[in-house]
C-alpha cells in the first residue's frame, strides 16, 4: 500500500493527460491516480470500472510500454509511471477486500445473447447488463475466459484472477453456459427463436494460418494457439500431461515473434524442452513483440535466430528428424522435435456456415457497419474482436467491443420503439 502510495504521488496530474490519450479505452488514469495518492482505493476502482471491465487483467497484458506508460511525460526523463501496476494494484486489493459492491439493475430493456466468453464477450456483456439488458452467453469451452483462460499462460495471467473478473460480471446478473458450441449445437435462428432481440459474435480467430514449407504437415507441427490451449486445459485439470504437444527434453522451434510466440516460447520451457529457440524472418527491430517481453524470454533461455526461415521439416510424417533453416542466404539442418507456428489466425466457419444473411471477406472476417455500429450484414446480428479482423490487444478488443455495446443498445431500444407502435 505504502509503495502504490509513494508511485501515485508522482504522478503530474497533467493538464491534457498523454497517458489517457493513448490508453485505447480512454481510461481516465489521471484521476484515479490521484484517487490512489490519497488512498481512496474505491474511489480510484469507481474510476477504472466507468472505462474497463477487466482491469486486473489490463494490469497484466496491457501493452503499457506502447500505451498508457509510453506516452507519459515523466518517461522523457527516463522514469514512467508504472501504471500497469497501479492498476493491478488498485484491481487487487478491491477484489480481496471486496471493496466495490456495482448495484443491480433491473434487466427490462432487452434480452441479448453473446457467443463467446473471450475479452470482447465479457466487454459487451459487462456494458450492456450494467445498461440494463438481460445478456446470456454460451462459450464452447468448459470454462468461461476464452484467450484469457486458454490463451495467455499463467505466468502472465493467474487464472484466479480471470476467475474472479468473470464472477464480477456474474454478479450483475450475467448468465453463463458452457461446453456449448454456437453453430453444430444451436444456431442463430434457434438463438432468436429463444427470444433473444440481438446476437453478439465474440468468437475470436480459433482458426491458424498455415504456411507452404516442405513437411509441415508432420504431426510434431503445431499451432501456437493450439498449442497454449491444450497447456491451458492440463493446467485447469481437464487433461492428461501426455495431451500437451511439447515433452520434456524436446527440441523446440517457435516460428513467428509476436506476443503469442514468446509465450509459446516460454512456455515450452517451462515444460521442460531442452532447447526452445524462436525463428524469424526478420530483424529485432520489426518484432511485434514488446522488449520487455523479448528481454524476459531471454532472460529465460529462449534463444533467438533473426532474419532466418524454416524452408523445411523433414521427418516420418508423426515425428521430425531435423529442419533446414536458412538464413541470410546460409541454409544449416539442425535437428528438432516439435515446431510451433506464431503467424497468426484468422476466424473458423462454424456459425457463418450454419446460418444465412452474414457475409465475410475473402479471409474469413466478418463483415460489419458503422450504423449502427458492429452489426453484420444479418439483421440484429452483430460482431466485434477478431472475428472482424480487428485483431490486436486485450485492450484493444475491449475497445471496440464497447463500441459494439452501445451500437447493440441503440439498435434494440430502436426495436422496442417500433414495436410499441406496432402494438399501439
């Protein structure tokens, strides 16, 4: 308490605040900075909520160093707020004290369903319960969370603390069903059938991009979302350690270097692979990854090859024998176990296959309109996150999911409006 105290008293308290301008939610930071100077810790937490559904979470995975803390004035000195951490803080101690207690409010001003548990579901959600919608989702996976649960690993992210974010939004009265699949299980003529007056789509990119190299079809290739998932599922208990791609001694390759391939990265290691070495193509300078979590890795033992690629993976077709990696015109076969894919994904077919009217773009993203804003080509059927192809951050999704929120609002009280004429 006494050291959060000490960092929120640095704070300039800025007259046009850059930390704001460049926090994608717009989180007003300055002001609960100085909520947390004086130590009103529920004041500081009454801020945050009015912006963010998640902020413990956005403590932890927060680009901060390209937002919020990278556009601080006092970094021109070489000494940021630590803001990330004061959120995490400030998330915390609200959470164990059980500080903030949001009012309910009375659900009669539509019924929405949201397909997906990931950051932009439990966003919409949030926004749209507290707004007085009655909102229900329905997640495939046993547990809600999506990427935050079964995509970033735990050392990044403490599944408690995704737990305890969901129970929060729970408690405004959000209705949660698993283990059902939106698309093979129910689509969404069956969803509207049920009553719903709109339809979220917050179902992420669950569908990897492949590349064309020799052998990659060997089944010791894998996905690094697949990949992070099965680690997530063994370490919720939901599956055998012999379900987990990476063994203990292997040789690893992590093609890519985003956020996803240092986590990949990272945690193969953590699982017990000898050697876990990250490929590509081009310089450290162009990485997607943040350096500070490029200088963890390292810190750690994943090793790096810059501006160098995998031209192919030779094996039986179940196990690889070496690869030949080439770099900067030299190619050198090392031998190798598992290759791990970071290049991204793109969004799986299961409910614009399963129903009619929501049209996609030629990679698979779902196509939607700025009035009102998020809603697909399907009436009453909106999409925000990944599956539009807005694929970013954490916080990033969040943002335009909340954009989405107040578009489907808008929407549903116009649908009201129309019927209380129809009726009158």
């Amino acid at each position: 308490m006494a050291e959060a105290i000490a960092e929120a008293k640095r704070c300039l308290n800025c007259k046009v605040p850059q930390c704001r301008k460049g926090c994608p939610v717009g989180n007003d930071i300055p002001d609960w900075i100085h909520e947390l100077s004086m130590g009103n810790i529920g004041n500081a937490m009454s801020i945050i909520n009015a912006k963010s559904n998640l902020p413990a979470v956005c403590g932890r995975v927060c680009a901060h160093e390209r937002q919020c803390e990278g556009n601080c004035v006092l970094g021109k000195k070489g000494a940021h707020m630590n803001i990330g951490k004061l959120e995490q803080f400030v998330a915390d101690f609200d959470t164990q004290m059980k500080l903030t207690r949001q009012p309910l409010v009375q659900k009669n001003r539509g019924r929405v369903a949201v397909i997906g548990s990931g950051p932009a579901g439990l966003t919409v959600s949030g926004e749209l319960v507290r707004g007085g919608f009655d909102v229900e989702i329905f997640e495939m996976e046993p547990q809600p969370g999506g990427v935050l649960m079964f995509g970033i690993p735990e050392y990044r992210l403490p599944k408690a603390i995704v737990n305890s974010e969901i129970d929060k939004i729970r408690q405004l009265g959000v209705r949660i069903n698993c283990g059902v699949t939106v698309g093979p299980e129910v689509n969404i003529d069956q969803l509207f059938a049920k009553g719903f007056d709109a339809i979220f789509m917050g179902t992420g990119t669950g569908k990897p991009r492949k590349l064309s190299i020799p052998g990659i079809e060997n089944d010791s290739v894998r996905q690094a979302i697949y990949f992070l998932r099965r680690v997530g599922l063994y370490n919720a208990g939901l599956i055998n350690r012999d379900e987990v791609p990476v063994k203990e001694g292997d040789k690893v390759f992590v093609v890519g270097c985003g956020n996803t391939a240092i986590d990949a990265a990272r945690t193969a290691l953590r699982l017990g692979a000898s050697e876990v070495t990250i490929v590509y193509h081009r310089d450290i300078e162009k990485m997607s990854a943040l350096r500070a979590e490029y200088n963890d890795a390292v810190a750690e033992g994943v090793k790096f090859l810059w501006n160098s690629s995998i031209t192919k993976i030779n094996g039986d077709g179940e196990h690889i024998a070496d690869i030949d990696i080439e770099t900067e015109g030299t190619t050198a076969t090392v031998a190798a176990d598992k290759v791990i894919l970071a290049v991204g994904s793109r969004p799986a077919s299961r409910i614009v296959s399963t129903t009619t009217g929501i049209e996609v773009d030629e990679k698979g993203y779902v196509l939607t309109r700025e009035t009102p804003y998020g809603m697909t080509t399907r009436k009453g059927v909106f999409a925000g996150g990944d599956v539009t192809g807005n694929q970013a951050t954490v916080v990033h999704a969040m943002q335009d999911a909340r954009a989405v929120a107040a578009g489907i609002a808008a929407y549903v009280d116009a649908l009201t409006l129309m019927r209380t004429i129809d009726n009158a």
